[in-house]
C-alpha cells in the first residue's frame, strides 16, 4: 500500500518549534522514522511537509490519481481550510483512507484548536502521542 505522510505548516520547524509541545525530534527524523515504520508494516510510505496551502491540495489530488492512502497532520490548517477538508473530503470519497494526526493533543489546548474542519471526513483521527501517533496512523493503515 502507498502512503503519502503529509505534514502543514510550522512541521519543518520541528525540534526548535516549542520543544515543550512538539518534543525535540526534528522533521527529519520523522522523514526516517516514517519510512522505518512503513518498511516494517509493509507500507510504501512517503513523507512531505509544506507551508503552503495549495501545495498540499495538489498532495491531496495526488493521492487520489494514485490511489495512495493518506496520513495528513494539517497543523493550523486543521482548523479553518475549507480548501483542505474539500480536498481531503475526495481521498475519503474514493474509498482510500484519510487518518488526521497530531502530535499534541488539540482538546487541551487553546479554545480554536478545538474545532478541525478535517476530522469530519477523515477515516479517523490521533492525537495526542507525540510522533507515536504517526506509528500508530500507520498501524491503523496496515492493520
Ligand atoms: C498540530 C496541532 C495544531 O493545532 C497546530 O497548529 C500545529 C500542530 C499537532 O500536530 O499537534 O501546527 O497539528
């Protein structure tokens, strides 16, 4: 199975972006981890981070012209992308599975991060395992 592991804005500042939130892991380790973990559970997995809103609709075209299923970490996107929900709406349309992550826990947090306009057309959703929740999603996939 293809995977694409799609990360928003701020993710490449991972490990110097609020280590207290985040944790200190860098962008590239979750470049190798991803990958490790797919290899173990026999996924295909790729992943991408962008700051930039159309590029990651054009990802989420892209995985439904290959069939790919997606890990989507929205970040602030998360919570106001109407072009992004549309875009993921389209992954779940097809049949190909959509799992919405996060490394914290949005719940705890500040009252807008509360709301995601992505997790009402996602397969499912995890937060809240720091970059266990990647693993997870792509258990989730494998499983
Ligand atoms: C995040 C949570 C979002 O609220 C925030 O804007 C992010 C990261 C997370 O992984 O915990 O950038 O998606």
């Amino acid at each position: 199975t293809r995977v694409l592991l799609l990360n928003g804005p701020n993710l490449g500042r991972l490990g110097v972006r609020e280590p207290e939130v985040y944790g200190h892991l860098t962008l590239a380790d979750l470049v190798e981890a991803g990958e490790r973990w797919g290899a173990e559970l026999g996924l295909d997995v790729e992943v991408r981070q962008t700051d930039d809103e159309s590029e990651m609709v054009g990802w989420l075209h892209e995985a439904v012209d290959t069939r790919s299923d997606v890990v989507l970490n929205p970040a602030a996107f998360t919570h106001y992308s109407y072009a992004l929900r549309d875009a993921a709406a389209q992954v779940t349309d097809v049949g190909l599975r959509l799992v919405e992550v996060h490394i914290s826990n949005p719940y705890a947090r500040e009252a807008f991060r509360h709301l995601s306009v992505v997790g009402p057309v996602a397969t499912g959703t995890i937060a809240g395992f720091g970059f266990d929740s990647y693993r997870l999603a792509l258990q989730a996939l494998a499983g």
